[in-house]
C-alpha cells in the first residue's frame, strides 16, 4: 500500500532507538525525510546509518526548551510530528521526589507541548499536517511500579484529544497511540540479563513476565517495534484522514476496556 507520504518532512522525536528508530525507517520506507533526533550527535549518526532514504540527522535534547528552540530554528515547518521521545523506570510512589516528576514531565510531556505549541498553527496555515503522541498502555492501567510515568502518558492522551478540537474543520489531524510492553533496547538489555542471573533462557522471562504482570495480553509476548512503527506511518499518512483526536490501540490487547 502507497501511504503517500513522498516528500512529506517528518521529526520523531526520541528516534536513535526503538520505537522511535523503527518509527523514522518506516516513514523513510514510504518516501518521507525524515528527521532522526537523539541528545548526542554520535547516538545520532548511528542511528541514520540504519534508515533507507532521505534522512536528516539532528542532535538535541527536547526535554529542554533550548533543545525545542533549537529544532524550531532549524526547522520552521514540519508535515509530521512524532512526539516519541520518553523516559521511564520504576520508583515506589513515596521516593518520588519534585525533582523526579519534574523532570519526566519535561521529557514526557513539555517536549511535545512545546514543539506543537510551534508547529500546529503552521500546519493549519499550510493547509495539511499529522502530530501523533507515542503514549502507552500505562497511560489508562497505571503501573504501581512507576505511577510518575503513567501519569505523563495520561496527560500525552489528554493534550492529543484537546489539539485534535482545535483542528476541526481542517486537513491536520492528532492522534494519540497507546503502545503495549515491547520490547525496545532497554526492555531487551534488561530481560537479557534478568535471564542470565537466573539461569534461564529469555523466552522463560517473557512467560512468567505475561503470566504474572501483564496477563491481559492476548499477543503473550513483547511487541516488536516495528508493529508500532506500522501503525504510526498509516496515522502519519493522508489515507488515516478519519481518525482525529483518537487514543489508538497498539498494545497486544493488554487494555481489557471496551472504551
């Protein structure tokens, strides 16, 4: 399927690894350039070396709004956002200091506040655009493990929704994706090395992970990124004109509600 996306300029935030890596290949398969982001140049490099296509490399912290300012300078006008870029890990809820959330709302969330705070009114000027948040399954079942991080992808659905209202009437189109346990670089570093301290293989892990903390699953194993990164290039595409101001499932049935 043509997603007619040739010549469309595309950011994703976040994108030397993962999701986001697979999420650039993927709009650079269907003719976009893309814009690879990461907080070293080296990380960065890395990573376009990876990506088929018309692929520009830039190296930035988003979490900052020197980072944000930095991109905005660059680029003016953007057809795709694709606010990728996260930080997460597990934390009981009394050790959480100011510091802690205060940072992974920066990450998290005023990373794509401040890019749409610059590139929604361009898009509505230019006639067209698509803003896709990479949220999670954490954002409706927060995990008691990490409840600062659920939190944030929370408020990623909450903003997608508001700025979605905004564009009524208009081709520009943003979209929230809720993404299921996958298994990204350090999920997979982590899961390595759980199963080598135990003596067992990875694949025991991934079992007793979907038997015991995410039951729900119907997938019963870790996404690839690359099954994410599908669903994006389609909301990322003009073919995905009908869906605006949607949280859109990617997450291996794990969420059980309905609605």
């Amino acid at each position: 399927m043509d997603l007619q996306l040739a010549g469309k300029l595309a950011l994703v935030t976040g994108s030397t690894a993962g999701i986001g890596l697979a999420i650039a290949q993927a709009l650079a398969r269907e003719g976009a350039r893309v814009i690879v982001n990461g907080r070293t140049e080296s990380r960065v490099a890395q990573a376009a070396r990876t990506i088929e296509g018309d692929v520009e490399t830039l190296a930035a912290d988003l979490s900052t709004e020197g980072g944000a300012n930095a991109v905005i300078a660059r680029h003016p006008h953007l057809d795709i956002l694709v606010n990728n870029l996260g930080v997460y890990g597990p934390k009981p809820f009394e050790e959480i200091t100011d510091a802690d959330w205060q940072a992974i709302i920066e990450a998290n969330f005023m990373s794509g506040v401040r890019l749409c705070r610059q590139y929604l009114p361009a898009m509505k000027t230019a006639g067209w655009g698509r803003i896709i948040f990479i949220s999670s399954e954490s954002a409706v079942q927060i995990p008691a493990e990490m409840i600062h991080y659920g939190v944030t992808k929370t408020m990623q659905i909450a903003l997608a929704r508001g700025l979605a209202e905004t564009t009524a009437g208009t081709a520009v189109t943003v979209n929230s994706v809720l993404t299921g346990p996958t298994l990204s670089e350090g999920v997979g570093g982590f899961i390595e090395g759980l199963a080598s301290s135990r003596g067992v293989q990875v694949a025991a892990i991934e079992r007793e992970f979907f038997q015991g903390v995410r039951p729900s699953s119907l997938l019963k194993r870790f996404e690839t990124p690359e099954e994410t990164a599908a669903m994006v290039a389609f909301l990322a595409s003009p073919l995905s004109s009908g869906t605006n101001g949607a949280a859109v499932r990617a997450d291996g049935g794990v969420i059980r509600s309905i609605l």
